[in-house]
C-alpha cells in the first residue's frame, strides 16, 4: 500500500475547483486519494469562507464553559459535530470527545485538565547530583557487575544448548 498523501492548500484549492465545476467528491477521493470526509469538511468551510477556509487553522484553547456551549448546543439543537465544528472551530474530533466524556461522567469530567508535557522524573538523571558516598558508589558497581554475571552466564547457557542440539544432529560446535 502507498504511503498517506499530504494535500497542501494548492491541492484543496484544485479540489474545491473540481467540485465547482460538477465533479462529485466520491471521483475526487477515488482519483486524488483524500479523505472523503475531510472533502466534506473543506467544501462546507470553502463555501463559508471561500479560499480561507482551506488553510490550516490554529488550535484553539477550549476551556470549560465554551465546552459547555458546544455540547449544549449539539445536545439541544440536535446539530452535527460537522456542523457545531463549523460553527465554533474546534474539530469534531475533540468535539466528539467532550461529548462522549459529558455523556458517561457528566459536566463535572469536562473541568478536568489534565497536565501537558512530560511528568517530573521521567528522563536522564542530572548530571550535577550529589556525588554518591564511597558505600554507595560500592554498591551500584556490585550491582553493576552482579548484572553484567547474569547475562554472561545466560549466553553461556544459550551456547551451550546450541552446540547440544548440534551434536544430537551430528555437527560439530563452531570455533568461535
């Protein structure tokens, strides 16, 4: 299979132009390749906001009470989430998201943000930490070496069960 295509802003353009003129978006999606379901989405924001509207949008920062207008609106004027995308520019995606979380745990579940970036701890150990006491640094090198036993002694075993079942076949162990 070929890899995913990206359709720039010249690409979506040409394809807005197809549809003008009488193509359906089932030939344009069987023939270009894209998504017919985003077809869907920049034809209606192509008809919104005209060549615009095919541009990369910035994310927005949707915090608890315009989540809470959005899923009202879809929950009380039945609107689509291609339709309540349209109309507050967050993607359905996300939008649908909110709506399923609101749905299964309530208003409260949408106040919850949760923390961006990586946790504290995760990655390399400082490189200015406190020097280890001469009982610990010890004690991590036995450790160390208590390891490095373990996996040598595994790799014997594992060469040995080799050079067994060659000798059950009638080969020699390798030299090596």
């Amino acid at each position: 299979m070929s890899k995913r295509k990206k359709h720039g802003y010249v690409e979506c353009l040409k394809y807005m132009h197809l549809i003008q003129e009488g193509r359906s978006i089932y030939s344009i999606y069987l023939e270009y390749g894209i998504n017919e379901n985003r077809l869907h989405v920049l034809w209606d924001r192509y008809q919104m906001l005209g060549p615009a509207g095919l541009l990369k949008r910035k994310n927005i920062k949707a915090d608890y009470t315009l989540k809470k207008k959005i899923i009202l609106d879809i929950e009380e004027n039945h609107l689509t989430l291609h339709a309540a995308s349209l109309k507050y520019g967050a993607s359905s995606q996300r939008i649908s998201v909110w709506l399923k979380m609101y749905r299964e745990h309530g208003w409260a579940a949408l106040e919850v943000v949760k923390k961006r970036g990586r946790p504290p701890g995760m990655g390399r150990p400082r490189k200015n930490s406190k020097p280890l006491t001469e009982l610990e640094r010890l004690r991590k090198e036995v450790q160390e070496l208590k390891t490095e036993n373990a996996l040598l002694k595994k790799v014997r075993a594992l060469v040995e069960e080799r050079n067994a079942r060659l000798r059950e076949i009638g080969h020699g162990p390798s030299k090596n």
